[in-house]
C-alpha cells in the first residue's frame, strides 16, 4: 500500500501544480482527504507585489488572487487524488460563481484556504470554497475547472 498524502510543501506543490512566483499563491496544504477537500495556506506578507498598487496607502490582497489561491489548493488536491495520472496536467479555470468578499486580507495575515470537491465528470471537476483569517471568514466563490493535458 502506498503511503497516504495528507499534506505539501512548497517543493511538493511546485511538482504539482505550473503556478511560480509571483503566481504561485500558496505555501503549503495541509489537511488533503484525497478526492474530498484540502486546506491551502498563504503567508500575506507586505512584501507581495500587488500591495504596491492595491492600495498604497491600505494595503489588501485583490479578492481575484485569494480566488486564484483557492484554485491551486484544488489543484494541489486534484493532483493527489489523480495521482501518476495527473502527473504534467494543467488545470484551467472553467467557471466562478458566486464569490464573495467579506472581509479585507491585510499584511501579516495567515491566510486559510478551505476547498471541498462538489463533483467531478471527466476533466471537468467543480470545487468550492471559502478562505479564514483568524477563523474569520473574509471570502469564499464556487468554481470549476477543465483538468487538460498541455498542449506543446
């Protein structure tokens, strides 16, 4: 039997997923139940390059990337379920709805992204989700996504 994956690192998450710097919106997931949810963590630190635009003088993280960060923990999630078989897979955004923004994200914050598998056909797999600080909610969005071979 092999061992179970219950959680990534940045080493392990850049193996699973393309996304890079400034891009890659994730730095660890922890809590993987394959097939069912995982639990993504971003550092918000003021280092980030959006806080120079969004905003200057108060700065949050734009609610698209905390979106965005929610899709890669699935994907990291997508990747362990699949296993081998979605070794080299690109996992396109499909549809979002329903998103919300409750609350700003600033610097400093521990951010915790909460995603569940609602359903899956074929490549197509829909997700939702929502994101904590503190274990206040600040957003949550339902989306799906097309799991793709590359095309080179």
């Amino acid at each position: 039997m092999s061992e179970q994956i219950t959680e990534l690192d940045i080493d392990a998450i850049q193996k699973r997923i393309p996304h890079r710097p400034p891009m890659l919106l994730i730095d660890r997931v922890e809590e993987i139940v394959p097939d069912e949810s995982a639990v993504g963590i971003k550092m918000v630190t003021v280092g980030e390059p959006f806080f120079a635009g969004h905003f200057p003088d108060y700065p949050i993280m734009p609610g698209v990337l905390i979106v965005e960060a929610m899709a890669q923990t699935a994907a990291c999630m997508a990747s362990v379920t699949l296993g081998d078989e979605g070794n080299d897979k690109l996992v396109f955004f499909t549809t979002i709805d329903a998103v919300k923004f409750r609350k700003p994200v600033r610097p400093g914050a521990v951010l915790k992204l909460h995603v569940e598998k609602v359903s899956a056909r074929g490549p197509l797999w829909k997700f939702k989700g929502h994101a904590t600080v503190d274990d206040v909610r600040t957003s949550e969005a339902e989306f799906s996504a097309m799991i793709v071979d590359p095309q080179r």
